[in-house]
C-alpha cells in the first residue's frame, strides 16, 4: 500500500477561469489584504479569449496554466493543485468572481488549528446585499432532494428546502455535509485522499461529491464563518444558459444515481429523470 504524501503547510490558491472580466483583478487586490502570507496563485484558464487570464499573470505570484480547452470546472481545479510542490499542503480552490474580507484567508486558516481531521473548510459567502448565502449544507437525500428540487423555486420556504440549505439561527462554525466549491480551502492530504474533484462533473455538483466523498473517506467538512468573503458575481457567469441549466440537471441526475445503484432504485431514479427534465422546460419556457 502506497503511504500518503506528507506535504509542508504553505497556503495557495487556485482559480478556474473563463474569460473572467475585471473580477480577476479585482479578487487578487482583495486576496493580497486576506493573508498576511506569501501565496502562489494559479490561474487553471478553461480557454478564456478575454485577456484577463494573462494580464493578471504578469503578478509576481501569479501563473497562468492553460488547460487547452474548457475542461470545466472540477477538472480544472485539479490541475492547477497538481501545479504545486510539496511545499503547499493548503490550497484554496475559488472562483474568480470573490472579493476577500481583510484577514479572512488568515481566520480560515486559524480554524484549521481547531479541527485536526478536517479536510475542506468553508468560509461564510455574502451577497453583494449583505446577505448570506447558505454555502454550508446538508448532503441531498432522496426526499430533501426531489423536495428542494420541486419546490424550492415556487415555495422557498419549504421544509425540504429549509432543512437542505441549513438556514435557521446565525451562522455557528460547524460540519456541514458539503460546502460550496465558489470558495473551499482544503487539506491537500484529503484532497489526494479522494482523488481531487470528480472530472465527470463539467460543472455543478462536483462540491457536494466532493464533500460527500471526503466525508466517506474520514474527513470533516467544516463551515468557518469567522472567515467571510463576498460572492460579486462574474461576468462568465452571469447569463443562466439554457446549456447550463441542462448541464445542472444532468449533474444533479448523475450524483443520486451515482449512489442509488440497483434494480430497487430504478424506478426512483426514472422519476428523477422525469422531473428534472419537467423542471428544465418550465425554467427555460420562453428562453
């Protein structure tokens, strides 16, 4: 049996880029006040045609790798992890489109100390309003799933969605079953522990299969909200294609069948089809 890597605790970063705009810049000028630490900063570009990829490259602790194509995103992320030596045993794996509170990468790493078995930590997200957004969630079973999944637009506060989206109270450090991918620090032992993202997810669900599967193998999920950063929104992501509203569908599909194998489940998961593909025509009515 092949012993784990051991890694030294450098902190870097990763950020999966696709024509990012001026939030590139933006997230690393933020960056620079969230850490009193020197941190490289990878650049995993899925085929930006924006220039911003490589402006933001000419940065001392900036690099750009070029994956060639849009691998999409959990993919991408792993490559830009492999970039680093075994020096970095932390890394942050973001989305370009985050702004960093002052000193927040430095508060995620303090709760890092408090919990020896926690593989991903999650820092609380913000809306540019101010609110939060619930990033640190339960794992959606069968039935807070499909409720979450029929309801959740026309009744937001559903019990199916209340009790998946873990909303109530203020926000307390905690495990969670998954936290969101726009912004998660992990331990790279526990990264390399499940081989990193699941590249058959192009995009969506590849953070509650990691979660759910760092989980399996041992690890903590735990959400920090001592550590805040705010969501701004990007501009590769801010139109809701009807392409990627397919593609959400069909991760969603893949991570329940993933676990729900057998004939038993067969009939379930013909529904979920069924109503994912129902739910796709009514939001892209129109479009």
């Amino acid at each position: 049996m092949t012993e784990p890597k051991t890694y030294g605790d450098g902190v870097a970063v990763v950020t999966v880029t696709y024509s990012p705009g001026a939030t590139l810049e933006r997230f690393l000028d933020t960056l620079a006040t969230a850490t009193d630490r020197d941190v490289q900063v990878v650049l995993a570009d899925n085929g930006s045609v924006d220039g911003a990829p490589e402006k933001a490259a000419e940065r001392a602790n900036v690099r750009l790798a070029a994956m060639g194509e849009n691998l999409g995103y959990g993919a991408a992320a792993n490559r830009g992890v492999a970039e680093f030596g075994d020096d970095i045993g932390w890394v942050v794996v973001a989305n370009p489109d985050l702004e960093w509170d002052a000193g927040s990468l430095d508060a995620l790493l303090a709760v890092t100390e408090r919990w020896p078995r926690g593989g991903a930590f999650g820092p609380l997200i913000r809306e540019p309003d101010g609110s939060v957004y619930p990033s640190a969630r339960l794992l959606p079973s069968p039935g807070r799933g499909i409720g979450h999944a029929v309801f959740g637009r026309i009744w937001p506060s559903n019990p199916w969605t209340r009790a998946y989206r873990q909303e109530s109270g203020e926000p307390t450090e905690r495990t969670a079953g998954w936290l969101s991918g726009s912004c998660l620090l992990v331990r790279r032992e526990a990264f390399d522990s499940v081989d990193g993202f699941d590249p058959r997810y192009f995009m969506y669900f590849e953070d509650v299969d990691l979660g759910d599967r760092i989980a399996r193998a041992g690890w903590l999920n735990v959400y920090a909200p001592s550590a805040a950063v705010m969501h701004i929104g990007g501009e590769s992501t801010s139109k809701a294609s009807t392409t990627m509203l397919a593609v959400h569908h069909d991760s969603a599909y893949r991570y329940l069948a993933d676990r729900h194998r057998g004939l038993r489940w067969k009939p379930f998961l013909a529904a979920v089809k069924l109503g994912l593909k129902l739910r796709l025509k009514l939001e892209t009515r129109g479009a």
